[in-house]
C-alpha cells in the first residue's frame, strides 16, 4: 500500500501498484512539523487499541484521517474540524498507523 499525490492534489491510496508511482509517493515524517502533535500514537486496551494523534482540530488545521495497515487489510478513518482524532481497532503485529494532516501532510508508527 502507498500513499501517493497526484499533480492536481489528489491524495491517492496505491492498493495495487501497476506502473511506476515512485515518482508520487508522498514521504511520511518528511515535513519540518512537531513528531509528537502528527505520528499516530498507541494506547493497548486488551486485544484491541487506540489510536490517536495529539493534534488541535480546527477548521484551517485538523487530521483529516487515520488509517490502520495491516498489510493485507486497511482500515481508515475520516475526521472534520472539531472531532476527535482516534479509533480503536484490533491489535495485531506488525501493524502501521498512518495519520494524515491538511498542513502537515503524512505520518506513519510502524511496527507495533
Ligand atoms: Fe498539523
């Protein structure tokens, strides 16, 4: 999976790769941004965990999703202004968690 831009900016997910996308792919933590306020943070609840992001959630400033890769399944999640930003899903190993800022661009945990 991948997340890419495209020239018109459409943020795109890759499900499957049939032509080169490298050239598109927007780099996760490359922004000069706070780590801590975008990277998706863990909080293990039993099987499951949360996740979240430690972000304000204005109208000019908010994630606008979260999305949780198990490889071979995905899961997101989309949030407006004045939401909370976290869900809570199924723990497995070797997980990712991507978060996706409107000024920041994209985040990823890996491995957890
Ligand atoms: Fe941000």
């Amino acid at each position: 999976m991948k997340v890419i831009k495209c020239k018109s900016g459409n943020i795109m997910i890759v499900l499957k790769e049939v032509e080169d996308v490298s050239d598109k792919v927007i780099k996760a933590n490359d922004v000069d941004a706070s780590f801590e306020k975008h990277v998706p943070q863990f909080e293990m609840m039993d099987k499951n965990v949360k996740v979240f992001v430690n972000h304000v959630m204005e109208e000019d400033h908010y994630i606008e999703w979260l999305l949780v890769d198990y490889g071979n399944e995905q899961i997101i999640k989309h949030f407006a202004p004045g939401d909370v930003p976290s869900m809570i899903v199924e723990y497995r190993s070797g997980m990712k968690a991507y978060s996706y800022c409107n000024k920041h661009s994209l985040w990823v945990s890996e491995d957890l």
